[in-house]
C-alpha cells in the first residue's frame, strides 16, 4: 500500500456509507455534532452508493467502513483493544464502564460496529441501573455517542508514502474515529499481512496529542506533502509529523499552508485539490496566504523552515514545473462563495486529469471541462449538505505512481 501522489490512479480506497450515525441527527443536536442540519439519511446513502459505483466502474477497489470494522471485531483481541478503549476515554473507571463492558461483550461483530459508530443509548441497552451514573440516565441517551462525521473518511487517517498518518481530531465529536481506524489498520486481516510505517499515532498515548486532519495533507509527490495550518491542524503537529517523515527518509520537503480558520475552510482540500500533474483547482484567491517550506535539519536545528512569499510557486519548484495552472472559480461573487460552500473545489482525482465532483456545482465544472479536465458528476442534495466533497468522503490507500 502506497500514496506518493494525489493524482496517480486510484487501486484502494476506504469510504463510509451513511448509516445509523446520521438517523441520529436531529435540530437540537446537529450543532454538537458538526453538522449545520439534520440529513436525510437514506438519500445520503444512495447518492454515496452512487460515488461508489463510479470508483468501481473506473477500476477503484472499494472497502466500506462498517464491513472493515465488523471483520476486525471478528478477532477476540481486536475486539477487547477497542472496547477497553472506546469506554475508558468516555467513562473512565466508573461502575457504568463494567455495565457498558458487559453488554458490548454479548453483542455480534456487527452489531458491534453498528453500535460504534451509529452510537448506542440506554434505552438500547435495556438495563437496569447498577450505579450512580445509569441511574441518572434517561431512555435516549447517548451511551456511546454516534459519529456521523465517520462520513469523511480522509480526516480521521491519511496515507503518505508507504505509511499512514493516525489522526488525533481537533473536536470532540470526532475523536471516537481515531480508535475505530486504529483497530482497523492494527487487526484487520488486510493491513496485518501489509507492511506499513504509522507515521502519527493518535491512538497511541493516554496525553493529548497536538490535532492534524487529513483534510489538511495534500500528497504533491513521492519527495514533497503540503499541509494545512486551520483551525484542526496544528504547528507542532506538523512539525512532529515532519520529524518522522525526514527521519524514515520518505519525503524531503513538507510545505505549510496557513489558510482561513472558518467553517467554509475547514481544511485545505476545501480551498484546493491537484486535479493534474500541475494543474490545481482553487476555491478563491490565495495571493495573500502564508506558506512554509520545511525541509530536514542540520547539526544545529532539527527542522530548517523556510517562509516562503508565493506558495504556488514554491509548489511549483518543489513539483519540478516552470508554473502551475490553476483553475478559479466561474461566475459571479455569489456564485462562488456558494459553490464554495458546496465544495465545487473539494475533488478527488481518481487518475491524473480525471476527477469527482458533485453534479450541483455546475459553473466549477463548466469551467474544469474547458480546461480539459475531464469530471464525473455524482448527486449531492444530501451528502453536500454535510460539508465535504469526494476527497473529504474518500481515504486513498493505494495509488500507481506516476
């Protein structure tokens, strides 16, 4: 398994299908949850079988999340790992963490994972009270909390070069996702008998550890990874993640993005993709966006960086171009700011020149057809709701080189 571009064909990708995680939503929680409104859930998952079906058709093996995690809690060890985990980060040793033990136990390995991410309430369990805390419950509580931002599956771990990195997640709301993927990439079948480098391990330590989101990591080539500074992704995490990289000799330079705190930018993806071996495409202007070249140290610093006064040019050295062609919204001031919104740059390139993009983004993909970049047009009145594209919606696990 292997990422050294953004753009090289598509082999592997893992996706989550909408499921019981989002039937959770409702007006009074969705906030809690990230989410700025209650979906429709089973339209979200029909539009995702349809994305599905787009990477099948082109070649693209496809892992759903539910069917990874159900087969790796198959395995008795796998299963005591994440539970053990999951509870003691919610209820630490409380009565209610061997109540809640005791009936994860007794459950099958899909209705385990069922319950891991669609989350699990009292009155699911059906118990009678033991301690304080079940006897301050009431009927729909959460118990275990869903996830429904499992959706965007590129967050919660990233692939670069021949590792991953195991993302420790800015919000709350999402920091069950770590462990689920952790067991995964530590238990399943799959990734057991692949040999890998974990690059950042944020299921690892019981201390918080400084938030990366791989919405914010763009694999440029096999020597150079640009990553975002948002509001989820920290200095000191890429700082630490850049350490090991130069240390394993996988890559040589890393390029910092300082980009937007703001819910319309939350990770770099949503302000630019690499659609082509030098072509990018853009949400609006970057001219005044701060950049960091940072490559290996030398005896007296462990990290040399850089400032850099154009991150596109610094891109374009580092990719071996002259200049990039960057592609920029169509249409008027609102037409951008919506289609922004809606992620009309948020795109997953299955193969260089040939890209994923909800069919409601009609100007940015008029404009990405006139410059030759072909795109396949997925439904997303649904899943665009949730505030992330294909690329948010996707985890690549293997690409050909290019």
């Amino acid at each position: 398994m292997i990422v050294d571009s953004e753009i090289g064909k598509l082999k592997k990708v893992i996706v989550h299908r909408p499921g019981l995680e989002l039937e959770r939503l409702t007006p009074e929680n969705c906030d809690k949850f990230l989410f700025d409104d209650v979906l429709w859930q089973a339209k979200a998952a029909e539009e995702h079988i349809i994305f599905e079906n787009v990477l099948k058709e082109h070649g693209t093996e496809v892992y759903v999340l539910i069917d990874l995690l159900s087969e790796t809690l198959g395995n008795k060890k796998a299963r005591h790992w994440l539970t053990d985990r999951v509870i003691t980060r919610l209820y630490n040793d409380s009565t209610f963490s061997r109540e809640l033990k005791d009936f994860l136990d007794k459950l099958t390995a899909k209705k385990l994972a069922t319950h891991l991410l669609g989350g699990l309430t009292w009155g699911e369990m059906g118990e009678k009270p033991k301690g304080l805390v079940s006897e301050t419950l009431y009927h729909d509580d959460f118990v275990l909390p869903p996830l429904p931002n499992h959706l965007f599956t590129r967050d919660t771990t990233c692939w670069i070069g021949n590792g991953v990195s195991i993302n420790p997640m800015h919000w709350k709301a999402r920091q069950g996702e770590t462990l689920n993927f952790a067991a995964i990439y530590k238990f399943h079948p799959m990734f057991k008998k692949s040999k890998f480098n974990v690059w950042y391990d944020g299921s690892s330590t019981e201390t918080a550890m400084p938030t990366l989101e791989g919405g914010d990591v763009l694999v440029l080539s096999k020597d150079c990874v640009a990553i975002g500074l948002s509001e989820r992704s920290t200095p000191e995490a890429v700082e630490t993640l850049a350490k090991t990289l130069f240390t394993k000799k996988s890559k040589k330079q890393i390029i910092a993005i300082e980009i937007p705190k703001q819910r319309s930018s939350m990770h770099l993806d949503t302000v630019m993709t690499m659609v082509d071996h030098y072509t990018f495409c853009i949400a609006f202007p970057c001219d005044t966006i701060r950049s960091w070249s940072i490559f290996p140290g030398d005896k007296k610093r462990e990290l040399i960086v850089q400032e850099e006064k154009d991150v596109f040019k610094a891109i374009a050295k580092a990719l071996g171009e002259k200049k990039l062609r960057l592609i920029t919204p169509a249409g008027d001031e609102f037409t951008e700011k919506r289609e922004q919104w809606s992620d009309a740059s948020n795109l997953l390139a299955i193969a260089p020149n040939l890209v994923i993009g909800y069919e409601r983004n009609t100007h940015m993909n008029e404009k990405l057809r006139k410059e030759k970049i072909e795109i396949l047009e997925i439904p997303g009145s649904e899943l665009g709701r949730g505030r992330g594209g294909a690329r948010c919606m996707s985890c690549p696990i293997e690409r050909d080189k290019i």
